[in-house]
C-alpha cells in the first residue's frame, strides 16, 4: 500500500440481516458521506486490502454497508472490527478558513505571547466542544474555540496561536 497520509473514516461494529450487509461506525458527517469516498483501505487482523464499489445508506438507526465481495453474513461477521482508511488525497480540498482535523496533526502551538506549548497531536471530539490534545513537555488538552481560545490557525507552518496560560 502506498504511504501517502490516511485518514480513518470509520470501523465495521457488525452485521445486519443474513445476506452479509454490515453496520458501520462513521466519521464523517452526515454519516453516509463516507461512501463518497473509496477505495477504501480496511485495516483487520494485521491486514489491510483494497475495497471499491462499497454501497450503503444511513438508515437512521445504522449506517449500513455492502460489500462487493460480501455475500453472506459469516462473510460479514469476519470484518467485524476492521477500521475503514482513505487516502487522505481522496478527500475534496477544504474551504477557505477549513481544514480537516488531520491537517492539524504536527502544527506547532504557541500563546499570544509567544511561548511554545508543543504540537498538536490529535484532536478530540468531546460533547460541549472540541479540544486539541498538544505534546510539549507535557500534555495538553486545550478547548478548540474559535476567536476565545484559538486566534489563528495557519496551515502554511504557522501553527496555532491561543489564547492559553502555560501553566494550566
């Protein structure tokens, strides 16, 4: 497989029905945009292969998947747990003033005054908001608010700027 950066869209968490259609746990939003997006690559079991042509609909309980490949339902109960990857060169550029949360990964972050905190390791998605998790000399967890906290993202090697105490 190439090494071109991936990025993780989802996992297959079971099976539905017994002609090997799976349920899927998606990333993207809305959910069933993660079919605009293939080849996928399915990382199962220290393997990883090629799938194309998926085809499948949020059913609004289930995002709900069919594979070429997949006939039956003990053909689909051996994918429960694999982690569905794209290439990150299969996703549409971002809008202006937008980036996608990977696109963070690595980028320097520093206050407004200044002081450099580390760089940021990944982002999480928690209920009130989202945070960046930064690794300098220590661990961070920093709220990823816009014009409160965050004062510049700049993907061209900036980093990221906050609003943030050193201390804290």
């Amino acid at each position: 497989m190439s090494e071109e950066r991936r990025i993780k869209l989802g996992k297959v968490v079971g099976v539905h029905g017994v002609r090997g259609e799976l349920k899927i746990e998606s990333h993207t939003d809305p959910r069933d945009r993660l079919f605009r997006y293939q080849p996928w690559i399915l990382c199962h079991a220290r393997s990883e292969r090629m799938v194309e042509g998926v085809r499948g609909h949020d059913n609004g309980r289930n995002v709900l998947a069919v594979f070429p490949d997949v006939e039956d339902r003990d053909q689909a109960q051996a994918l429960i747990g694999a982690e569905i990857w794209v290439p990150r060169s299969a996703l549409p550029p971002p809008a202006p003033g937008e980036y996608y949360w990977v696109d963070l990964e690595g980028l320097p972050v520093r206050t407004v005054d200044g002081i450099e905190l580390g760089t940021v390791s990944h982002m999480l998605e928690t209920g009130a908001n989202d945070v960046i998790v930064v690794h300098g000399e220590r661990e961070r967890l920093i709220p990823f608010l816009k014009e409160s906290v965050v004062k510049s993202v700049d993907m061209d090697g900036g980093g990221i700027v906050v609003d943030w105490d050193p201390d804290f």
